[in-house]
C-alpha cells in the first residue's frame, strides 16, 4: 500500500471511530504509521485531505457498485447486478455503512462533486436513463429512481450489520424484486 492509500485507510478508519470533527492530523499519521510531515508531502491541510478522501470513496464505490454491470443482458437484470453490488460492498466496509453520515459530511464542491460523481457512476445512471427511454421505469428524476431502487441495500446492510435483521438470499431476492417494483412501469 502506497502512503497516499495508508493515510486515506487511517483517515477513513478514524471517521468511522471517533467522527469526521475530532479526527486530527496527528492522529491520522499516527493511524497511518507515518510521520506528520509525510502528510503534508499529499495533502495541503486537513481540508483537502478530506475532500481528496471523499473523491477517493467515491470513486472506490462506483468501481464496485457498477461492476459487471454491462455484462448483463437486460435491464432488470442490469438493476439485480447494481442492488447486490451495493448491498456486498456495504456488508465487506460495514464501518462505511455505520458512519455513513459521517462520511457523508466530508468537505466538498457541490456542484464540482455532483459532476465528478455523475462521471463516476455513469454505468449506473445510464441504466435508470434506460429503463426511462424504454418505458420500462417510472418517468422520475434520475436521482429520485437511484434513491427509491438502491438505498434500501444500504438500510438493509445496515440493518443486516447491526444485527437486527438477517437476509437470507431469498429474502435478499425479495427485497430486489421489491425495489424493482417501486421503480418500474407497471
């Protein structure tokens, strides 16, 4: 792992901890088993090392949630890949899902990071454009689609986690055809 990579680990494991306010620089080298100044060699402060860390997660999150996701030869089928790729990645970085709000905090151009995000996950934006031009999904807003169809993987994860629930792959299947439901023309 290259000191870039380990000062973004430490950074991101002492959100989840301790919470994006209290999180110091000294704590992060010392997380990180860098020296302070080795910081400062990436980053210019800790502004822009969490901005830098928020593009970073980003970005690690669209590579796994739209993985495979052109492989697939339809559309719901292409929805199936997106909602299971997201409820995984949620399950293998569970401090991710249970500071989400944290994270979701992190410093940030609005209007730079929404586009830098669209550019991100264009896979998964392209097939909620889809299903809208086939017909096939409701005639909403991009964004109100992605919320309805996956962000109950991230509140089942969550759930899952925390152990309030456990989900079987039936139930994991049920909850898929659920989300597709509320999304797709009937």
């Amino acid at each position: 792992m290259d000191k870039r990579t380990q000062i973004f680990a430490a950074t991101e494991q002492l959100i989840a901890t301790v919470g994006l306010d209290k999180v110091s620089m000294q704590q992060v080298a010392t997380q990180a088993h860098v020296a302070a100044g080795t910081i400062y060699r990436y980053f210019k402060d800790k502004d822009d090392l969490l901005r830098q860390l928020s593009s970073h997660l980003m970005m690690q999150c669209a590579t796994h949630i739209q993985q495979g996701v052109k492989d697939e030869p339809t559309l719901k089928r292409q929805f199936e890949r997106l909602w299971r790729n997201t409820w995984t990645m949620m399950l293998q970085r569970d401090h991710l899902l249970l500071s989400r709000d944290q994270f979701d905090a992190l410093p940030r151009d609005d209007q730079l990071h929404a586009q830098r995000e669209r550019d991100a996950f264009s896979d998964l934006y392209q097939v909620f454009q889809e299903g809208k031009q086939q017909g096939v999904l409701k005639p909403l807003d991009d964004e109100a689609l992605i919320t309805l169809g996956l962000e109950p993987a991230f509140c089942l994860a969550r759930k899952q986690v925390r152990g309030v629930i456990t989900l079987d792959s039936h139930a994991i299947a049920d909850a898929i055809h659920a989300c597709w439901d509320a999304i797709s023309l009937h």
